[in-house]
C-alpha cells in the first residue's frame, strides 16, 4: 500500500511540476516586452508621457493666448473710450451747410470717333 502511496505522490509531484513549467512559460510570454502586455504597458506609459508634454505645452500656449487677448481687450477698451469723447467732442460743433453737389459728366458725342481699343477689336472680330 506504501508503494501505491508513494507512486501516487510521485506522480503528483511530476504533474505539479509539468504545470509549473508550463505556467512560468506563460507567464514569462504575457510579460514579454516586445508582444505580450509588458509591451503595451511600455508603449502606454511613453503615450502617457508624450501626452503629458503636450498638455503643458498646450497649458503655456492657452496662458500666451489669454495673456494676449487681455492685452487687446485693454487696447479696446481704451480705444472705445477715445472714440466716445471724440464722439461727445463732435456734438458740440456747429451744423455746416451740405456741399454743393457735383456736376454730372457731360454726355459722350455719338459723332465722336470710337476709341481705338474698340475699333481694333472689331477689325480683330470681323464685325
């Protein structure tokens, strides 16, 4: 009865073993750099930092735009309350007559040559 335990034991120890084997292949296949998911936690965290840099530089360019656009904003603001006064000043100046309105041009003679542009292109066209 000894030797059936033993064998047994045996025998459960070499089984233990086989699958030991074959889960550390496995395991050292899943944490491969180059195809398992150590590969893709690698290629993550160098997009996780890529994606960091680009978020400050995004940050700097977004504070430079909204420094800038409080710059022009101010410029603005200045500039609406200059033209107010200019438009204040404007009111207290006297009301001129309109001027004369211009004279019309003076009719174009029908016996009067054609221009030569227009003579050429006919003499071109064969009209």
């Amino acid at each position: 009865m000894t030797l059936i335990a033993d064998a047994l034991l045996i025998a459960g120890a070499l089984g233990a073993t086989l699958y030991c084997l074959v889960l550390a292949r496995k395991l050292n296949k899943f944490n491969d750099l180059e195809k398992g998911v150590g590969g893709a936690v690698a290629v993550m965290s160098a997009q996780v930092d890529d994606m960091t840099r680009t978020l400050s530089q995004a940050e700097a360019a977004a504070q430079r735009s909204a420094s800038d656009l409080e710059a022009a904003t101010t410029r603005a603001e200045a500039a609406v309350t200059r033209l107010e006064l200019l438009l204040a000043s404007l009111h207290d100046l006297p009301e001129q007559p309109a001027p004369a309105p211009m004279a019309a041009p003076s009719p174009v003679n029908e016996t009067s040559p054609p221009p030569t542009a227009f003579v050429r292109h006919r003499e071109r066209s064969g009209v």
